[in-house]
C-alpha cells in the first residue's frame, strides 16, 4: 500500500514513465520504515497479540521464532536504510521519512501511544500510510502538491480511512482484555460499518471529482469497485462470526486494491497519451479481473485465505 500511494503521487503529476533511480531508492526505504513500523509495533503489543494472533506467523515475537533483542536488531537496521537512502535522494525526502518514523514512535511507544487513542488512532494510520508516500512521490518526481490535488488527496484519504476503521475487528478480543479503546469496542459494529461506509462514499466522491478524465465509461467502470466494497461491508454489518468478518473485508480491501491499481494504470496511459479507446480497453480489462476474483470470492467464501502482513 505504502509503495501504491507513492506511485500514484508520481502518477497525477505525469512523471511515472520517466526512470529514475531515486523512485527504486525511495521504494526501499519505505519498505524499510514499514518493517521499522512493524517491529516496533510487535514489542509494544506483546501482550495484546498473544491473545489476537498466538500463532500468526507474521508475529514471530509471539510464535517464538525472533526475541525482542532481534527486532530491535531488525528495527534499528531499518531505520538505518530509511536514513541512508531517503538522505541519497535529497533532505526534503529524508525529512520526510524522518517524520514517517517519529509517527511509528508516537503511534506504539508511551507517552502518547497513539494506538490506544479511539480517534487518532485511524487518522495518524491513514496519515502515515497515504499522504506520507504520496508526498514523497510528489517529491521525487520534482513537483509540488497543487491546489486542485487536493480532492485526489482527500479521496484517497477517506477511502483508506473506510478500510483502516474496520482492523480492529480481528483484535477485538485482546483490545477489550487490556482496555484498547478502539473504535468498534466503544461504538459497536454497526457505527463502525456506518463511519467506514460514509468515508469510502465520501473518497468515492472526491477521487471521481478530482480523476483527470470525464468519459462516463471509464467512470462506470472504475464504480463497479466501489460498488463491490459497500456490497462486502453491507456482508460484514450482516454475519457474526470472525472468520466471515475478515473474510468480508479483506474481499473488500482487495477491491480497494484493484481500484487503486486501476487509477495507476489509467494515470500512466494518459502519461503516454493513449487514445481513450485503448484507455477504456485497459479499464475495463483489469476491473474485470479483479470482478471474477470478486464473485468467485464471494460464491466460494471457504477458497479465501486469511492472510496478515508476512
């Protein structure tokens, strides 16, 4: 996700065509502040995830197979390739990456904790993982973020905001052992798929405002994504068991994906000035692949696999 935003922020300002060495530096390095994120995260939550995710093999503190003293060792390697490559590239982008890890810091460690904040929580999350990348996407391709961008940026803003609202669904029992005042455990399920459901039509809103093409058919298409993610959170408001939950919404924020992704390539045809019949071809291609993957999904729920990161 980190990498997607930042290809879009290269994207909307025509730069993605143009190779450059700084893009694949940058890439590491955020792929390095989410592994710095992550483990820092991990030794924070300890207690937490014991009782969320006992054998997740993306936990390996809790499954046994890494001590606290090897993520740190891995945390502090991280933070040193975010530093050393975003400084490569320029101080603005170092900068930047440098705020990125205060974040991570403020969000898990005491005395803010950000984490256990019912409001910030989601917010600081949806900062760290969409402006800040598409930020420095703006930065590396030697532009600035524009007065008119800024619709593009809300939507994307509020569309991430409708997914990251419903994570704490899967830690809902850990969270009410030790007190995490998550959204969801202090309004219930059904504020919570309302609030996600208000900002995804409110992103939806504001990306089709801002999206620099107003062929209705290209718009029709790129709708049917969205169209799939209310129909997955209408299915999450519906079922009660957790399994269906996380199956519920990661078919949704696989949706999420493919509408992103979609964007991106629309966004690099119009770089390369393809006429809008071979712009309409490629919409409508990838949206029906990830349509098949959607239906199949949704006919067959015991295909899916529940994955978290690793």
């Amino acid at each position: 996700m980190l990498i997607l935003f930042f290809l879009l922020g290269i994207a909307i300002h025509q730069k993605i065509t143009i190779f450059s060495l700084d893009y694949i530096l940058i890439v590491i390095a955020l792929a390095s502040s989410y592994v710095a994120a992550t483990t820092i995260n991990d030794i924070a939550d300890k207690k937490i995830d014991i009782i969320n995710h006992p054998s997740s093999k993306g936990r390996p503190l809790i499954t046994g197979e890494a001590t606290e003293k090897d993520l740190y060792f891995v945390h502090l390697f991280a933070v040193v390739i975010v530093l050393i490559f975003s400084w490569i590239v320029s101080v603005k982008t170092l900068l930047i990456l440098v705020l990125s890890l205060l974040i991570n810091y403020i969000y898990s460690l005491p005395p803010l904790k950000l984490s256990y904040r019912t409001y910030f929580a989601p917010l600081i999350l949806s900062f760290a993982y969409v402006f800040i990348p598409y930020w420095l996407g703006t930065v590396v391709a030697q532009s600035a973020i524009k007065e008119q961008e800024l619709f593009f940026i809300v939507g994307l803003l509020s569309l991430f905001f409708g997914r990251i609202i419903l994570k704490d669904f899967r830690d809902r029992k850990g969270d009410a052992l030790y007190g995490k005042p998550t959204f969801i455990l202090r309004y219930g399920k059904k504020a919570t798929c309302l609030l996600s459901l208000f900002s995804i039509i409110l992103g939806n809103i504001f990306i089709f405002i801002s999206l620099p093409t107003k062929n209705l058919i290209i718009i029709f298409i790129l709708e049917l994504y969205i169209l799939g993610i209310i129909f997955m959170l209408y299915k999450l408001f519906k079922v009660t068991d957790h399994e269906s939950e996380q199956i519920a919404i990661g078919i949704g924020a696989k949706m999420g994906n493919g509408f992103l992704i979609t964007i991106l390539g629309f966004l690099i045809l119009l770089e390369y000035k393809a006429p809008t019949q071979i712009q309409i071809l490629f919409v409508g291609i990838i949206t029906g692949i990830f349509l098949l993957n959607f239906i199949m999904l949704v006919r067959k729920p015991e295909n899916a696999i529940i994955g978290y990161r690793g």
